[in-house]
C-alpha cells in the first residue's frame, strides 16, 4: 500500500519500466518482495499482489531514496555503490536538469563517498530524449520502446528511462546515432522525421 500525491506525467513515465519489472516479481511469489519509488500515482494498482510499494514523489530519483537509507541506517558506501547511486540521480534527473539544491548535495556526498562521474569511453554516443507528457499521451509515445529499444538492438549499447524522458548509450558516431533516433522516433509519430542540419 502507497501513500502518494496523484501524478498522471509519473504514472505515464512508470508503467513500461513497471509491466516489465512485474513480469519478474510474478515469479517470486510466496516471498516478501518491496518496491522503492520516487515516482507518484496509484503504485499498488501498478505492481502484482502482494508486492509492498513505498513511493516518496518528493524525491527526484529512487537513488536518493537509497542513499538516505544508508545514511539513516549507518550503511557506508564503497566507491562502486556510490558511483551507481550517482549514475542513478544522474539519469533519473536528466543529468541533473531536473535536480533542486538537495539533490545536488546529495550528489555532492556520493563524491566523498568516492563515487566517479565519468562515463565517457571513445566512440560511444550518449543521447537524452525528452519528450512532454501531452506528446506522450497524445501519440502514445514511450521513448524507451520506440527509440532506445530498436536502437540498442541494432547497435549494442544501453539504455532506459521512461515513457517521456530517456537516455541512450551506444556505440557510434553522434551525427548517425542521433539520425536514427530522430528517424525511429519520426516511425513512432506515424511520419519520418528528417535530421535538422546545423546551418
């Protein structure tokens, strides 16, 4: 059971990560399975019977939720945990566009943690996709699905997110990487969306 503030942008954010997540907790059945969120909406109607949900809307990532357990419980953090909850806040916030003064303290004491920010490597391309909520709802666009989904099949790579906003990591050069996320995401709209060329 969840107590949250009703965010419909959260919940149209949450359902992909959530449909497939649920897919994998069905088989632990039996067992006591908990789920931490930061994001809002009905989670209880979202997650399979029996799951327990704990969602705080108030924070900016799930990874900040993490890192105050740890702090309240006197759990210390290695340099590889802390550079998780990093990349955690990091993406979750849209490298940090979306960040307010506490979540950036917080990514403050992961660096005295030990964390490193440093995800660069030659020849990879990182992409950010963000879309708004009307376009979403509208056009029943996921991000995840129609974009980053194809994309790393074709190319390898990582990615994820949510509905509206996303990031991707594959290898390749930026101009081809970001052409044929416009291309994927021109098919999703129903129309092909050319590159717009720098002038």
């Amino acid at each position: 059971m969840t107590s949250s503030v009703q965010d419909p942008e959260a919940l149209i954010r949450s359902r992909e990560f959530v449909s497939s997540l649920s897919n994998h907790l069905t088989q632990l059945r039996g067992k006591r399975v908990g789920v931490l969120t930061h994001l809002g909406g009905d989670q209880d109607s979202m997650w399979p019977e029996g799951v327990a949900v704990f969602a705080s809307p108030d924070y900016k990532s799930s990874s900040e939720i993490v890192l105050d357990l740890c702090i309240l419980n006197g759990r210390s953090l290695n340099a590889v945990e802390s550079s998780a909850l990093f990349f955690g806040i990091y993406y979750d916030t849209v490298r940090l566009t979306v960040a307010d003064a506490l979540t950036l303290r917080k990514v403050g004491l992961l660096g005295a943690y030990g964390a490193e920010p440093s995800d660069e490597s030659e020849g990879f391309t990182d992409v950010v996709f963000r879309v708004s909520p009307e376009v979403v709802k509208t056009y029943s666009i996921n991000v995840v699905r129609d974009v980053i989904g194809p994309l790393t099949s074709k190319l390898g790579g990582q990615g994820g997110g949510h509905a509206a906003a996303a990031r991707v990591r594959v290898p390749g050069n930026f101009d081809e990487v970001v052409a044929k996320c416009l291309e994927l995401l021109g098919y999703a709209l129903g129309t092909y969306v050319k590159p717009i060329e720098d002038r």
